[in-house]
C-alpha cells in the first residue's frame, strides 16, 4: 500500500478530477463558523469543477441550508447538497409507506418526516424505529439502554439516519444516531444506516448527478475530501474512489494532544484505511 500524500494545497492535485465530494461538519464549518480557507477553495473549485456536498445531518438538506445561511454559507459555494436526511426520506417514500414509526432522537430532526405517509406514533403501536440522535447535546449513553431494551423486546428495525458516532461543536465533542444504533446492535438489535460510510449514500449521489449531467461519470475522476476515517475515509475506499483526509478535524486531539506528529499519525492509520492524500486542514 502506498503511503498518504501530503498536500500543501488542494491546487497540486485538482486538475486530476472532475467532481468533488466534500463534507460539511470538520471540514468547513465547526457547527459555529465556517472555515475562510475551506471557502477559499470552493470559490477556487467551483470555477471549473463539480461540487457536491455530503453530509451525515438527519435532516433534509433543505433544512440544513436554512443552518447554513446563518453561518453566511449559501448555494453560491456547491452545486449539489446531499445528505443522510435526503437518502433516510427516499427509502421512507419508497419502501415504507403507510407504516407507524417511533421517532428516537430531538425535536429539532421532525423536518425529516414532513410530507411522508407515514405516522408517528408511540413505542407499543410502532413498527420500526427512526433514529435521529440524542436528546439533548451532551446526554449520556448509559439514558438509552432502558428505551433500547424495549425496542428489542419488541424485535423492531432501527433505522439510523446518521451514522456518525460523534461531531464537534466548536470544542464540545456530542454524541450522535450512530453510537445509538451502535448500542443496538450490540444488543443484538437490527439496524439499517443511511449515510457515509455506506454504499448508498454514494450510489444516491451518483443516480442525482447522472440525471444532471450529459456526460458519463468515472469514478477516477470523483476525489471524496472528509475529516473522518470511520465515515469520509471509509466511505471512499468502500465506493472506490480517492480521498483526501483533513486530519486537523474530528481526529486532531488524537494526535495534536499526545504530541504525534501529523505524518506519523496519518501513516499509522494507513495500515487500516487506504488514505491518498492528507492535510490539516483544507486549503487551497
């Protein structure tokens, strides 16, 4: 395996692709502002490139967009807005219609059901479960294993709407729908994901832009840029395409507080995720 690149800027390897799929959470925004050179290089990218946001939120990207401008990010830096929201909605349309669900996870997350044939309902007349994440920003997981044994009483499906186990919100690590769905699990409950690092979300995004584009899309040409190995990183070497890892995200007290080199880190985490190229954070 080849060790990880290190990139001065984005601006040495671009011409090498044409769409760019890029998360949001760690890479441009901390969940308070967004980045100034993170902005920098979409404004540089978006000038002769594809770009296509992807994000874990549980929500639709409608509603994530409302966020985004009152953190002064509009539509004018990407082409495309895709998130696990969107992706949980269209197998909600598709494959679950006329069901009664039990909605875990906050008030804020109800955007997601909006429009659907679907009722929300209470635990004992549900037939599967949404989950959107923890109540509240800095809950402990230990509140959920009583909810959680009586969803396995009842055998019901969990469906995880964000797959992340954690996001950073300025310097506050929160919980979020995968560490639930992870609980589960290990319960030996049934869970279904919706979002990086699954094939799905991939295959969604692909379907969107083969409707959009007239030209035939190469996955050589698709470079996935993310801060997190279990879910940016992961996702691209499931899908098969590049990545380009911001180690100074989710991952940075991993290696900035233990006095780690970031080199030493990343080809450490070589040995279980093909990386190909790395920054700290992503400038152009």
């Amino acid at each position: 395996m080849n060790n990880p690149v290190f990139l001065s800027g984005l601006s040495k390897i671009y011409t090498k692709f044409d769409i760019f799929f890029v998360d949001l959470w760690g890479v441009i925004h901390n969940g308070i502002e967004c980045y100034s050179d993170a902005l920098k290089v979409l404004k540089n990218l978006k000038k002769t490139k594809k770009i296509i946001l992807i994000s874990n939120a549980p929500r639709p990207s409608s509603s994530v967009q409302k966020f985004l401008n009152q953190i002064n990010f509009n539509k004018n830096f990407y082409h495309f807005l895709i998130t696990s929201g969107d992706l949980t909605r269209y197998y909600l349309k598709n494959f679950s219609k006329n069901e009664n669900f039990y909605h875990l996870g906050p008030d804020r997350d109800n955007s997601l059901f909006f429009n659907l044939t679907l009722k929300k309902t209470s635990l004992k007349n549900a037939n599967f479960v949404i989950c959107t994440g923890v109540n509240n920003n800095n809950d402990n997981l230990n509140k959920y294993f009583s909810i959680l044994k009586k969803i396995k009483k009842r055998n019901l499906k969990i469906i995880c709407a964000n797959p992340d186990l954690i996001v950073h919100r300025g310097d506050r690590a929160e919980y979020c729908a995968g560490s639930i769905a992870k609980l589960y699990e290990k319960m030996g409950g049934n869970v279904e994901y919706f979002g990086k690092p699954y094939r799905n979300i991939y295959e969604y995004v692909f379907r969107i832009l083969k409707k959009n584009s007239k030209k035939k899309i190469h996955k050589s040409k698709v470079l996935i840029i993310g801060d997190n190995l279990n879910t940016d990183i992961s996702g691209a070497n499931n899908f098969n395409v590049k990545n380009l890892f911001i180690a100074g995200g989710i991952h940075k007290p991993e290696w900035s507080k233990k006095n780690i080199s970031l080199a030493n880190f990343v080809i450490e985490k070589n040995k279980y995720f093909k990386i190909n190229y790395f920054q700290n954070e992503l400038i152009w």
